[in-house]
C-alpha cells in the first residue's frame, strides 16, 4: 500500500478505517471508493482478496459503506460478438494515478499528488482488455474504470469512446451485487473475475474499519500450478 496503514507487525493486513486516534488516521480513509479490481495497474495482478469487518458504521439502525461487486464473467458474456472480435487481442494500458487523481477531485479529500518516489513505484502496466480466467478457462472482461486509461490498438478518440462503452456496459445492474456488512463479516472474493468498490455512504462520525490481506496472481497462470483433473476427481 502507497499509505502505509497497516496492522502493527505485519506489514501484509492493510487497515481501510476513517477512525482517528491522538490526531492522526489509524486507516486509508478512502479505500476503494470508486469501481476498479485491485492491482490491475500492477505487472503481477490481484489475485484474492480478504476483507475482515471489525467496525461497521450505522445510522438509524442500518448497517452503512457497503462493498459492491461485479461479475466481470457474465459482463464479458454479455458483449456483443463484434466488439468481442475487435478486441480479441487487444491491450488496456492501467494506471494507479488515475484512481489516486480522481479520489483527490472528491470534495474533502486529504489525498496529495502522488510523489515521484510513488509513481516510480507504481508505473503504468499493459493487460489484455480480455482474460482467461486461470481456474474457470473463461474470458473475464479486464478492463476496469479505475484503472484503464488507454485501449493501445486504437487512435486516443476510439480508445476513449470504446472504454466507456465497456465502462457502462459491466456497470449495469444486472451484473452487481452489493454486500451489507455485519462486524465479524469475512468476505474473500476473486479480483481477476469481479470489479468492485466501497460505499462511501457514511460520514467522519460514522467509523468503519477494516482488515485487508491480499493474495497476488504470481503463480495461477502458470500451468502446472492448477491441480490435474483426474487428480481433483478422485
């Protein structure tokens, strides 16, 4: 993480809280508050994701800053078979600072520019706009609006128009759901084959904290990670 909020001694459970504690944040405030998949803009990409509930912010008895989801399976089976030909080998340029620029356009925002050492760190990465997802065998539709900047096969206006049609398209509500959180809640999900995003619904008053680990995709692409079949029917 850019922030580094973490559980004191383990440097791999990342805090997402807006508590404050002697002046100074415990958490990122702001995680996650915009559609994306994690580590897309990384050359190893997320893989699984676990996020633990320990505070949930409520009001009037209603549980508040849900996580909303993606199926990225079912958006990419959804396409229409012509833009599915056009972008069969195309390539999506991601980029950590569009995410970082516009959380820091939100009105209240603390976010500064990211620093040259941060952007150093995080430099732009290229994926295929659709992937085969490593344990399914099916195209997964990589191409998140928090993320992608850049469709690199196409002129910047063909580019522009064809990601927001991919953008609207995966966003439709036929393709979400949307996770209430309870304190104690574990929720692990797949990054590769879902988008998702923080409910930003509750206020500085209102706390929210949560526990994060993250598994990176360093190994599932690899053949002979994944277990032969006659090995998993016995």
């Amino acid at each position: 993480m850019l922030t580094g909020y973490h559980e004191p001694g383990l440097p791999e459970v990342g805090i997402l809280s807006n508590v404050v504690e002697n002046g100074r944040p415990i958490g990122l405030a702001d995680a996650g508050q915009d559609w994306h998949t994690d580590m897309s803009y990384n050359p190893t990409i997320g893989f699984i994701n676990v996020l633990f509930a320990v505070k949930v912010p409520r009001r009037d008895g209603r549980a508040l800053g849900a996580t909303a989801f993606v199926n990225t399976h079912a958006a990419y089976d959804d396409l229409p078979a012509e833009l599915k030909a056009r972008l069969e080998h195309a390539t999506a340029t991601h980029d950590f600072n569009k995410f970082w620029e516009n959380m820091r356009r939100r009105p209240g925002s603390a976010r500064g520019p990211m620093t040259d050492e941060q952007r150093r760190k995080r430099p732009p990465s290229v994926h295929p706009v659709f992937l085969t997802h490593p344990i399914t065998g099916r195209r997964v539709l990589y191409c998140n609006p928090g993320y992608a900047i850049r469709i690199n096969e196409l002129d910047e206006a063909e580019s522009d128009r064809i990601l927001e049609t991919l953008f609207a398209h995966q966003l439709q509500p036929r393709y979400q759901y949307t996770h209430r959180w309870t304190e104690g809640d574990v929720l692990m999900w797949d990054h590769i084959g879902t988008l998702h995003k923080a409910i930003a619904d509750y206020g500085p008053d209102e706390h929210r904290l949560m526990k994060r680990c993250q598994v990176m995709a360093d190994r599932v692409f690899d053949p002979a990670f994944l277990p032969r079949a006659e090995t998993i029917s016995r």
